[in-house]
C-alpha cells in the first residue's frame, strides 16, 4: 500500500513539473514560441557606390527572406563631405515579384547624410508571400549634383579575422539604372515568419497533457498489481537507493574541500578567477567584440567546467570504488550518478558569481531566466551520458583516464567558450553543430545575455543533445556492468 | 521454490578466462589475434553447484583454499553475477566481507555511520533510530566527532564491526568469524554474533576452523575445486572432512 502512495507523489510531481513547464514556457516564450525571426544575411563591405543620388537615379536590389512578413529594412550610406547640406527626395519602395509595389514612401535623402543609416521600420508588417523574391528601388525624385548622398554595394563578408568573397547569382546583384553591378547593396531586411507551433501551442500541450495522463492511469494500475513496469521498477530503486546516493554526494561534497583552508568558498572563487585571467587576456590581448564579453565568457565556463568535472570525476568512479564494488551489491549505475550529482551542487554554487556579474555588467534580468532549468538538466543529462561511457571504458582500458585529458583539451577549444561563435566558418561550422555542448551553452548565452527564450528548434536540438548521449550512455554501463568486477 | 528456502541456488557455475600470454599493447593484441594465438584459458571456479537453504538456517562452507567458498558467496550477494545456473535470495543480504572498506578517512564517525550504513542498504530511519546503540557498541565515545584518519586501526574495525552487527538482516553472510579489537570486545562481537545466528536470520558462514563450522552450523556443504563434494549434517560433514 505504500507502495502506491509513493507513486501517486511521484505521479504528483510530474503533474506539477507539467503545469509549471506548460505555463512557464508560455508566459516567458512569448513571440519566440510563434514567430521565427529572420534577415537577409550579413550585411556585405562597402566597397563601391553606387554614384550620387541625382534625379532619375533608379537603384534595385532583389532579396530573399525565409519569412513572410517583413519588419524593417536598414540602408547604409555615405552623405560625401560637401560644403552644401545633402538633402534630396528619394522613393523608397518594396515590390513583389509581378512588380506591383507593396510599400511606398518618400523620404528626404538628408537621412543619409554623415554615415548615413537609414532605418524604416514597417508597421503594421509588411506583408509579403512566403518563398518569394521582393524587390528594393530607391528612385530618386528630386536630387541635384554635389548635395545627394550616395548608398554603398560590395561583394565580401567581414569575418572575425579578414573577409571572405562571396559568390552571387545575377538575381542577388543590385542594379543602378538597369545595369547589374557585381555586388549587393549594403542593406539589410529583418522579417519573421509564423512557426506552426504557435498557433498550436495549446493543442499540443493538451495532447502531452492526455498523453500523461494515460500513462499516470496505466502506471497507477500496474502499481496496484505490483507489476514490473520500467517507471514503476525505476521509481522502486529511487526510493530504496535514495539515501545512499545522498550520503555519497554529501561524502563528495564534503571531502571535496575538507582539508583546505577556504573551503566551499572555492566555489565560487575558481569560476570567477578563471574568468578574471581570460577576461584580460581576451579583452586586452586577443582583441574581440563580443557584447558583454564578462557574461558571455563566464556563461561558457561555468557550463564547460561543469561539464569537465563530471567527466573527469566518472572516469574513476568505477575503478575508485573498487573496494566497495568487489565487496557490496549496489547498482553500480549509483557511482557516476552520484559523482555527478556532487558536481551539480558545485555548479548551483558557480552561477552565484554568474548572477553578480550580471548585476555589476548591468545585463538585465528577464524572467528568460526560468528556463534555465531545462537547459541545467540537459547539461546534466550529457555530462551523465559521456560520464557513464567513460567509467565503464575505464574499467577495460586504464589509458582511458589519459586520453580523456587529451580529448576534454580539445572539445574546450572547439566550443566556443572565450571565442565568438561566428569565427568559426566553412566546414568547422559542421563541427560546431554537432557539438552538444554548443546548443547547450548558445541556449544559456540566449537567456541570459538576450534575455529572451530562444527559438523552439534551440529546444529540440537541445533536448536531443542530452537525450542521445545520455541514452547510449546508460546502455553501455548496463551492457558492460556485469563484468567491471573480474576487471577491477 | 519453496516457501521456507531463502537461498536457492541452481547449477551455479562461475567461468573466469585466464591470459596466458598477457598481451601488453594493441599491436601484440592485433598481431595475435590476426595469428590467431590469442588463446584465453578458462577456469571454472564454480562448476554446477546447487543447494537450498531453509529460513532461519545456520549454513556452513568448507573446504580448501581455493575451492571457490568465498566466489560462492560473492554470488549470492550479487556482486558477481554467476555465468551459468541462477541464484534467487529472498530478502536483505547484509555482507560481512571485509569490514570497513566503506568508510571515508576525511569524515568524522558520526558521517561514516551513516554512510557506511546506507552502504549496507540501511534506511535513514533505522540508522537515526539505532545511532545511539551503535556508538555505544563500539565504545567510541567522545572520538566519534573526529576523523576516522585519526583512528587506530582497532578503533577502526570496532566501528565498523558496529555498523554491521546492529541490523537484523534476512541473510548474513559471514566469511570468517572477525577477530576484532582488544579480548574483551572481541568476546562481545562474538556474543553478538552468535545472537545473530540464534535469533532467526539465516547465515551463510565460511571458516577455516572446522570447531566452529561444526558448533554453529546446522547444515554444511563442502565444496572441492568448485564441485560440491557433498551436503549434509554439520557433524557428518565435519567428521568426513577432517578424515579426507
């Protein structure tokens, strides 16, 4: 009888963790959950002009946009040094793919005087059709020689270090006066497009909430037979290893700073002082232009930090526990579960020094930060995963402790951690998005740092990441367990 | 399966491979196993052995060094898992083996209590419950609040031998009666222990002193190179034992 009123608490709890996400998620999701948000790629270096802006000037420049409505569109000029004011009238308008235009407004060219930035925000949305090709002209109406500005084209891309050419098709290239330049105007459309979970954001999350309620019945039932469900057989070792895996992780916890004199307190200071040192050498040495730099780096270390020190602390959690393995029966999943959890309470602790960097970098708070839960639990859920591979090779393969420094070397150098992601291009990109850890640390630095809910794939991407690895994991361990005691 | 059996255990068997020629790196281990020399040896430490022990049984292992006592009851405690035949056993088994090999050097007595104590799979309840009898056992006093590291390895063993003694499991397993501590806390182990056997938990005990084995048992099983050799009366085995 116990035994049901245990799984009608756990039952419980998954119901209100439920509600909460369903809630959270839409409150805080907010237009990110409904809408994808898209531009038109990077804007190119101003290389050419495309000459003043005289009477008649007529300039067309077709873009793509993976979006069907559009909210602005940025212009980047330059007003030359004249000794008159630039002033002039210029047609601004957007056209559909037949011509007919679809926006239209007169504008005083004086807007793009000095370096000139000319921003038009449509409101109500601009709307146009999904997968087509819309079309820029700018007709000049009124401008005379010596007092227009002009608007610039190129053909490259900056990158974090030189520029890269790119190759364009004649329909992305601008054309003055009918004639195709080899460039693209320097200018750049932002739209978003409806995503068709939005729209069916409460269908779904009452389908889950059938789904679940389905299952609550079925495991109710089988608990009632004392059946030997996977949920109900899980739930029955929760139960009889909790204590155990307590005292492990406070033994961990405990042990871990026992005998130095700063104790817990080191905690907070390694992450912190791990920053300071490359926060100097990348802000002073290396050069680079990330927005809050302090954030975005101490983001990514706390989460990699984490990440290596469940690793590293489960390469020995089998063969360090040989004594109790080849002495005791306890499912020896038990040992890298509770490393982990041990180094869980360590990283809580580090994102103390997170949030006080955030309040002295005055990044703002937004309650954003109530999904980092999720993205905690698949750092967890990976860490757990690579950490159980790790303790079972191990056990066959003592050079496996050796090759995991090695190998945890070069996985820090290919997240990106002190460096901006869009340095790395070309097929080192491929490398980047196959990288679990990237989508889990870009989805904390999204929180955090833009103070808004990522995009939903950065949620599945996320969730896979985790799920995978944590999945092959535990069947390895459980595949190789029954022989780790003739090995150790 | 009988409900009064606690153990059962059918056709065990426990197959160990043996290298003889231990490969030291991956080109001997490629090269050998494309010549195909790789040759694993076997050896069965366990070969089709099968008894039952009833509730409340004292049940006593002989034989000689190497006979396998010792991979038979790591079998049944299930930290080996055997390679043939099946092992069931109802109810808690608490291990005697090699007490204290939980214990953390860092943490104080009172920590390692406890986590000795979840170790050998006692719940939080029971261990708040019976702290006090446990300390009093072990006759620590006031050094329980320090560092094991500090203990003598007499303190040691007393606390260990404290946290296992105080539960009354369903099936303890005993691999040598210890000799623990100064005389007097040994007599009181040993009290302990035969108050264990006598109260109705069924024991698994293997000694190399037959006296014991044919004092405390009811029933023996006497185990040769792995084989069972032959299960009967703790006095007629004994007698045969010592005469073979």
């Amino acid at each position: 009888m116990t035994e049901i009123r245990y799984v009608k608490k756990a039952l419980a709890i998954i119901w209100v963790l439920f509600f909460l996400s369903v809630v959270i998620l839409y409150l805080v999701g907010g237009e990110q959950l409904q809408y994808a948000f898209t531009n038109t790629g990077e804007v190119v270096r101003a290389t050419n002009d495309v000459g003043e802006l005289t009477t008649g000037k007529v300039i067309e420049q077709a873009f793509r946009l993976d979006g069907n409505e559009l909210q602005q569109l940025k212009l980047y000029g330059y007003g030359y040094d004249y000794d008159y004011p630039v002033g002039g009238i210029m047609e601004v308008s957007i056209l559909d793919e037949d011509g007919a235009a679809l926006y239209d407004e007169t504008m005083d060219m004086a807007l793009l005087s000095g370096e000139g930035e000319l921003v038009i925000n449509f409101d109500p949305l601009l709307e146009v059709g999904s997968d087509s090709l819309p079309k820029l002209r700018i007709t000049v109406i009124d401008g005379s020689q010596g007092s227009v500005p002009t608007l610039y084209y190129g053909s490259s891309i900056s990158l974090a270090r030189g520029e890269a050419q790119i190759r364009l098709q004649d329909e992305e290239k601008v054309s003055v006066d009918g004639v195709l330049q080899d460039g693209r105007l320097c200018f750049q459309v932002t739209g978003r497009r409806e995503i068709w979970l939005g729209s069916f954001y409460w269908a779904i999350a009452a389908a889950a909430a059938l789904l679940l309620a389905g299952f609550s019945m079925y495991t109710l039932r089988g608990a009632k037979r004392g059946s030997g469900q996977p949920f109900l057989k899980m739930l029955r070792s929760m139960k009889k290893y909790r204590f155990l895996i307590e005292q492990l992780v406070s033994r961990d916890f405990k042990t871990k700073y026992k005998r130095s004199a700063l104790g817990v307190l080191w905690s907070f200071l390694n992450p912190m002082l791990v920053m300071t040192v490359q926060y100097i050498v990348f802000s002073t040495i290396f050069r680079s232009d990330i927005e809050n730099f302090a954030v975005y780096l101490l983001t990514g270390i706390v989460c990699y930090n984490f990440f290596s020190e469940v690793t590293s602390l489960s390469v020995t959690a089998i063969v360090g526990n040989a004594s109790l393995i080849t002495k005791v029966y306890i499912p020896k999943v038990i040992y890298p579960v509770s490393r982990a959890l041990s180094s869980m309470i360590n990283f809580l602790l580090s994102l103390l020094p997170l949030l006080i960097v955030m309040l002295v970098t005055r990044t703002k708070i937004t309650p954003a930060v109530l999904l980092l839960p999720f993205a905690v639990a698949c750092l967890l859920a990976l860490s757990m995963g690579v950490g159980m591979v790790l303790s079972s090779a191990m056990v066959f393969f003592r050079d496996t402790q050796f090759l995991w420094n090695v190998l945890n070397m070069v996985w820090m150098y290919l997240t990106p951690i002190f460096y901006p992601e869009n340095i790395v291009t070309g097929w080192q990109s491929y490398i980047l998005k196959l990288n679990p850890l990237y989508h889990i640390i870009r989805f904390f630095r999204i929180v955090l740092l833009d103070g808004i809910s990522p995009e939903p794939k950065a949620y599945l991407l996320c969730f896979a990441m985790a799920a995978v690895p944590l999945a092959v994991g535990y069947c390895v361990f459980r595949k190789t367990e029954d022989r780790f005691v003739l090995h150790i | 399966m009988d409900v009064q059996d606690q153990i059962v255990a059918g056709h065990v068997c426990m197959q160990y491979s043996i290298d003889h020629n231990r490969i030291k790196s991956l080109k001997e281990y490629a090269i050998s196993r494309f010549k195909k020399t790789l040759q694993r040896d076997t050896f069965l430490a366990l070969d089709d052995v099968s008894f039952s022990v009833k509730k409340g049984e004292v049940f006593g292992i002989i034989g000689k060094n190497g006979a396998g006592k010792s991979t038979l009851l790591k079998v049944i405690s299930g930290i080996l898992k055997p390679t043939g035949g099946t092992v069931s056993v109802q109810g808690i088994v608490a291990p005697m083996l090699e007490l204290g090999s939980g214990f953390d050097q860092d943490l104080t007595g009172y920590e390692n209590i406890f986590l000795n104590g979840a170790i050998l799979g006692y719940s939080k309840e029971f261990l708040e419950e019976n702290y006090q009898k446990i300390v009093d056992f072990s006759e620590l006093g006031e050094f329980i609040y320090s560092p094991i590291r500090t203990y003598s390895s007499g303190m040691m063993m007393r606390l260990a031998f404290s946290v296992a003694a105080v539960v009354v499991p369903d099936v303890l397993i005993v691999d040598e009666i210890l000799a623990v501590g100064d005389a007097d806390f040994q007599v009181k182990s040993r009290e302990r222990m035969r108050e264990l056997m006598g109260g109705g938990t069924t024991v698994l005990f293997v000694s190399h002193s037959i006296e014991q084995i044919e004092e405390m048992c009811d029933r023996v099983l006497w185990l040769d190179h792995g084989r069972v050799v032959d299960i009967g009366g703790a006095s007629e085995i004994c007698r045969r034992y010592t005469s073979s």
